[in-house]
C-alpha cells in the first residue's frame, strides 16, 4: 500500500515535471509565440486584412534592425520590403519572398479555430490557416536573420530583402506580377530567390524549380436547334461531346505516363473538365424534346514549362475546337508560361546554376536532405521572378508533415518550424556570402 503510493507521487512528479517541461517548450519560445501571432491575422479571401499583418511584420523587421517599406501598385493591396544590407551592395541582391493572404477556411470543418493559431501541448501541432501556406516562412526568415544578427553577429555580403506580398492566393496579379514590373524592383538588382514550397511527407525537404502554367480553356460548340426526335449531323451537342470525347482521350495519354511511373503528375499537362453547359431550362428542369443550338464546357489546362504552348494551341484550334465542326474556343492564360528570352520558366537544378550548389550545400549543412527537385503541380508568385529570368527555388522546410495547404485543420508542428529556421540561417547566410569567382 505505502509503495503503491510512492508510486502513485512519482508518477504524478513525473506527469507534473513533462507537463510544465513541455509547457515551457511550447509557451515561452518567442519564435514560435511570434509565428502564433502572425498566424492569428485573418488574411483569407474574400476580405484579407493585410494591415494588420504588415505592421505587425514591421514592428519585427525594427526590432531586428531591418529597413522597411511598403509599396503600393493597387490600393490596399500592400508589399512589404524589408531590407538587410550586405556589405557589397553593388552584387546581385538575395530575395526570400513569402505571400501575405490565405485561402479562405470553414471553420465548421475545424477542430480549433482557423486563426486560433491552436497550439497543442500534447502533439506541438500548431493549428491555423497559413500555417503550412505560408506563413511559416515569412516568419522563419525573419527569425533566421534575427538569429544571424542578434546572436552569430553575421555580416551578410550580398543584401538580403525580405518581401511579404497580397493576392499570392488569387493570381498575384496585383501584387507580385506589379511588383516585378516596377522600377522598385529593378533597382534591388535580384539574383537570387527563395519562395515558398510544400511540405514533405518523409524525411527529405522537397525543392521546385518550376511551376505549372495555368489555363482556362472554354470551347464553345454551335449548330442547328431541333427536334429531340431527330437525326443530324453538326448539332451543337455533337459536336461539343465530340470535342469532350478527344480530350479525354488526350487527358489519359498524359495520366497513363503518371499511372506507370514514367512522371510526376506536375510533369505531364493536365486537362480537367470543370464545367459542361448546355440545354434550355424549362420550370420543372431542361427541356427534353429539342436538341439546343449552343454548349459549352470548360477545362483547367495545366501546362510544365517542358511543353510547347504552340502545340497545345494548334490541337485546341484543329481537334478540340476547329471551326469546321462550328466550334470556337477562348484560352485564358493565368501567368507567363516562357521567360522574357522565350525560355520555359525553369530554375536549372545542376552544377551549371551555382546558386543551387550553395543552397544545396546551405541545406546539407544544417542537417537537411533535399529530394530530388521537382515542378509544382499549381502555381506560385515565383514564375514572375522567372520570367524575369531570374533564378527562383521553391522551399518551405516542413519534413515528416503531412500536406495540408488549402485543407481543413492545417497544421504546423513547433518543432519543425523551428527546425525550418535552423536551416534558413544556414541557407540565408549562405546564399548571401556567396561570391562568384571572377574570371
Ligand atoms: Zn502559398
């Protein structure tokens, strides 16, 4: 009885002692108190609020010592740059750039609130929209370099510029895509760019060099309205559920390659129905005895920089969509698809791009594993840097996580954030002290 109670007051010493150690872990680190704060902004769309987020970025950036300013090409659309300075400023410029929005969340679907920023005690799990994409980068920059100023007192030689831009979420079209037009940022004189990622579901970090392209292609069919009794040749519908027919067939030649192994799904071109319309509406539904004189489908088209829009082109013009078969089409391209040389938007990944040996040599150092580099399935604010023809790497340090951005309950564990700002401090003084051998 007396040693069952000695048991029972270890154990409770013990539950005690890991509850308050654990607590402490979790509660009183202030980079992850600082990443709970940023996360507790609500920047999803529709209605983000981006001016809370920036100034709450610029009370970081000063106590750091960083220069700040925002920059404003669409009324309360918001860029922040911060500014580090390198000791030789007239070499090319280090950009770590990360998006301010979010996707919007159904809180219903949550188990915490989505800008709760939930941390759990048990798992270190840190609950929040933006806390995979990609808030957790904004912040791991900026705690990389306080590190690398405040306690390893490093001097950087290239300058280091941080920027935090809106609408990454829905196009960038008012933000990145102003941004990399404007004289601001020609004059940074960018070399080199960091960009967000995706998590990894093993040990190795995962690293892109490149994007898919997006298109909306909408083919629109017409003919003659008739009776639904009839037979005819040419009805809109025919000829629409021809040009579905083909491009199914076309979308599994690319998916076979997928299924048997011989590429990633970000590396064939994808093309999803997404809409069908057709028919006249009746009050009780369509109306079922006449064939109607027009339809229409839409497709996402998702193109990797390996693949030649002018083909694409050529085969929704002659096969998907040829005006001998009464069809039209519309291409609405979402991005660049070629660099401002006519290059595919691609990053090179070899000994032949000496920034991608320094930031792989950068990873390795701190105890990373990078996987072999890949092409995002969808698309990042990275390919305007690259169309400007400078290099662009895709990168959110998130190993052994499961990969949730744009999903209910998405998550981030305290741990590997701050593993993420380990390996930014390796990688950030890295890339800004490399010098390029002259001659
Ligand atoms: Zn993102």
């Amino acid at each position: 009885m007396a040693a069952g109670r000695h048991m029972l007051l270890m154990l409770a010493a013990a539950i005690l002692f890991s509850f308050t150690s654990s607590g402490k872990s979790h509660e009183e680190r202030e980079p992850i108190t600082r990443f709970k704060q940023y996360l507790r902004f609500n920047t999803a769309h529709p209605n983000p609020n981006y001016t809370a987020p920036v100034s709450f970025l610029i009370s970081q950036a000063q106590s750091i010592g960083l220069q700040f300013k925002t920059l404003e090409f669409v009324p309360n659309k918001p860029i922040l740059l911060l500014t580090w300075p390198g000791s030789d400023p007239s070499l090319p410029s280090i950009l770590l750039n990360s998006h301010l929005d979010s996707v919007p969340a159904e809180p219903d679907k949550w188990s915490h609130p989505p800008f709760s920023a939930f941390h759990s005690p048990e798992t270190g799990q840190i609950f929040a929209r933006g806390s995979q994409d990609d808030k957790c980068i904004a912040i791991q920059y900026l705690e990389a370099i306080r590190n690398l100023i405040l306690v390893k007192n490093f001097k950087p030689i290239r300058t280091v510029h941080v920027s935090c831009v809106p609408d990454e979420e829905i196009g960038g079209f008012d933000g990145m895509a102003k941004f990399v037009e404007s004289n601001e940022f020609r004059e940074l004189n960018v070399g080199f760019v960091m960009d967000e990622g995706q998590a990894s579901t093993n040990d190795d970090f995962r690293v892109f060099y490149a994007d898919r392209s997006p298109w909306h292609l909408i083919i629109r069919a017409k003919g003659a309205p008739g009776h639904g009794s009839r037979m005819f040749d040419n009805g809109a519908m025919e000829n629409l559920m021809k040009s579905v027919e083909m491009i199914t067939k076309f979308r599994e030649s690319q998916f076979d390659v997928v299924k048997a192994g011989r590429a990633a799904n970000s590396e064939v071109i994808s093309v999803n129905p997404v809409y069908l319309k057709a028919g006249i509406p009746s009050p009780t539904g369509f109306v079922m005895n006449m064939q109607p004189s027009e339809a229409k489908a839409g497709f996402d088209v998702r193109l990797p920089p390996t693949a030649d829009p002018d083909l694409i082109r050529r085969r929704i013009a002659e096969e998907w969509a040829p005006a001998i078969r009464n069809m039209s089409y519309e291409i609405i391209e979402k991005g660049p698809i070629r660099d401002y040389k006519g290059r595919p938007l691609m990053t090179l990944t070899d000994d032949s791009n000496p920034w991608w040996s320094v930031f792989k040599q950068a990873v390795t150092s701190a105890g990373g594993k990078l996987g072999k580099p890949e092409i995002l399935a969808s698309t990042t604010d990275a390919r305007y840097m690259r169309q400007l023809g400078i290099p662009a790497l895709g990168f959110s340090p998130m190993a052994n996580t499961p990969i949730l951005l744009h999903d209910h309950n998405e998550f981030l564990k305290d741990t590997v954030f701050l593993k993420g700002v380990e390996v930014y401090e390796s990688v950030i003084s890295s890339l800004s002290s490399f010098v390029e051998p002259s001659g």
